[in-house]
C-alpha cells in the first residue's frame, strides 16, 4: 500500500508527457492490448491533462467556501477516474454512454429531509458502472439503492465522529506486532466467528493479500497485490490499517466508489438544494453538518491517494 504518500508531490513525474507514455505503454503491454506504442502516444497528453485538471480542482477545493466544495470536489475526483480507465482502456471513452454519471439522486427532497437517509440509485450506463467493473471487475445492478449512512460508515477516517454522535465504532485499528500486523481479538465478536473461521472468510476476500501466520491473528500484507478490493483499508489520519466491524454486503466496496457516491450526491444538492443546503451550512441544526464538513476535509485528501495508490499499483 502506497504509505509513504506525499499529497501531490507524488503525482510529479506524471507532469511529463514522455513518463506518462512509457507509463501507459508498459499498462497496455501488460494487458495484451494491440499497439501499446501508438496507443500510448495517442493518449499520453489526454492522461496527463486528466491529472492536471484533476489537481486543479482539488487545489481551488482547498481554498474555495464550503458551499461550493462538493462541485469541485466532485469534478475533480471525475477527471482523476478518468485517468486511471484510460490505463486500462486505451478507446475511452468510445460512446457518449460511458459520459453521464452513472447514478441518480431523487431531485427534490422531501420535507424534514435527512442527509443520513438519502440514497442514490445505480444507473444501468455512465462513469460508475464504467469504473466499477473496469477498475474492480465488478458488477453494480442497475436499480440498487444505497443510503448516505452506509456510505459514511465506509470511510476510516470518521471513525472517530461515529464514537461521538453514535457511540459506535466503524472500524478497528489493525496493530503491528514484532514486524507482523494483528488483528485485535475483539473482530472474532463482532463477526461471530472463531479464530481459524475468520482466518479463512478474511483470505478468501482479499484476493491473496492476506497470508495468516500460524500462530494467532497475525498476518502478513501483500501491498503488491493490492487492487483496490480489500477487507483491509488504510486510515489516512491515523496512518494506520483498520478492518471494518460490519461484513455485510459493503465489506468489499472499494473506497474509491465510496468517495465518488458521496461527492456525486453532496454536489447536486449543492447545485440544486439551494435553501436546505444554505441552511445545513448556516445553521448546522444536527449531525448532518459535523459530518458533511469532515467527510469533504477527509476527501480533500483521501480522494488523491486513492487515485495514487491505483495507479501505482
């Protein structure tokens, strides 16, 4: 796992047209695709002006009110994905279907509306199914539902802000141990499983990351393995491995898709609910508020690294 990350610094040998193309010539060798010379010098300067625009936006993010955060936060999470698809597939985007957002929010909210119970809903062509099954292999069914809630409790770094508003845990800090990581004994509880049960239903999700040692819940990390699909996530703050305490179905979502639900939804409001976005912002009537602003603070950052850790791995 890329955690010797350095924000944007990390990103500036792909400033350079010529890295960019060796880049994406040993991608496309790599995966048998015809012409990988040509198609790399095709797409050299797209890819780098995808990373470009991307960080562009991040930076005016940075600096911009909270009102407008999500939109540029949105955009530019939207050009870093852009990125990392034309790794893997040197046409995009061959159609205007693979364009649109790919997932759909109801428009207008509904009286007493709560962030935590809004939902978004998966749409059948567009960037996320287009991301989803490029970049993870997976299918998202057109149709399916799924609520802010969830979507927050998937993200490491508020942990903490789910303690305090919900005294509930989200994740688990994962500790290192004589070089080796562990895993604390207190997960076997929260998903009702023995040792040697939870060894095998851990294994069998990560994809030959995870390698138990023999004695306890000690393992080791295959970071070279990593894509994107893992039990395993990494809490930027903290600069530590956490595990999730919930398995339901969410328990592989990748984090990337995390972020872009969160910033698709929380930027259409911005455009479009103007009265109840002004007042979440002003008034700051309940927990909606403390967990908006920090997810969009976390994002600011998490966003970026998680683009990173993809391309380089």
């Amino acid at each position: 796992m890329t955690v010797d990350y350095k924000g944007w610094k990390s990103y500036a040998s792909f400033f350079s047209a010529e890295h960019c193309q060796s880049y994406l010539k040993n991608n496309y060798k790599k995966r048998n695709i015809e012409n990988p010379e040509q198609k790399s010098y095709e797409n050299c300067y797209a890819f780098l002006y995808y990373l470009e625009h991307g960080q562009i936006y991040y930076q005016q993010a940075e600096n911009s009110p909270l009102i407008l955060k999500p939109i540029l936060l949105f955009y530019g999470l939207v050009h870093l994905i852009k990125a990392c698809i034309l790794t893997l597939d040197p046409a995009y985007p061959e159609t205007t279907s693979v364009l649109a957002h790919g997932v759909s929010t109801r428009k207008r909210k509904k009286q007493n509306y709560q962030f935590f119970q809004d939902e978004v809903k998966f749409q059948k062509n567009g960037l996320f199914p287009f991301m989803s099954e490029k970049m993870f292999h997976m299918k998202q069914l057109e149709g399916d539902k799924i609520t802010m809630e969830e979507l927050l409790e998937l993200i490491p770094e508020l942990d903490d802000l789910f303690m305090v508003h919900e005294s509930k845990s989200t994740f688990t800090p994962i500790y290192t141990q004589h070089g080796k990581l562990v895993i604390p004994e207190k997960v076997l509880d929260h998903y009702h499983m023995t040792e040697d049960r939870l060894k095998d239903f851990l294994s069998s999700k990560s994809g030959n990351q995870i390698e138990f040692l023999c004695d306890g819940l000690s393992f080791q990390y295959d970071k070279k393995m990593f894509t994107g699909i893992s039990p395993i996530k990494f809490n930027l703050e903290s600069s530590a491995y956490v595990l999730p305490l919930k398995k339901e179905n969410l328990f592989l979502f990748p984090e990337l898709m995390v972020h872009y639900l969160l910033l698709y939804n929380l930027s259409m409001i911005a455009r479009y609910e103007t009265e109840w976005w002004s007042e979440i912002t002003k008034m700051m009537p309940n927990r909606d508020y403390p967990f908006i602003k920090t997810f969009l603070e976390i994002t600011l950052k998490k966003g970026p690294f998680l683009i990173y850790e993809y391309l380089m791995s």
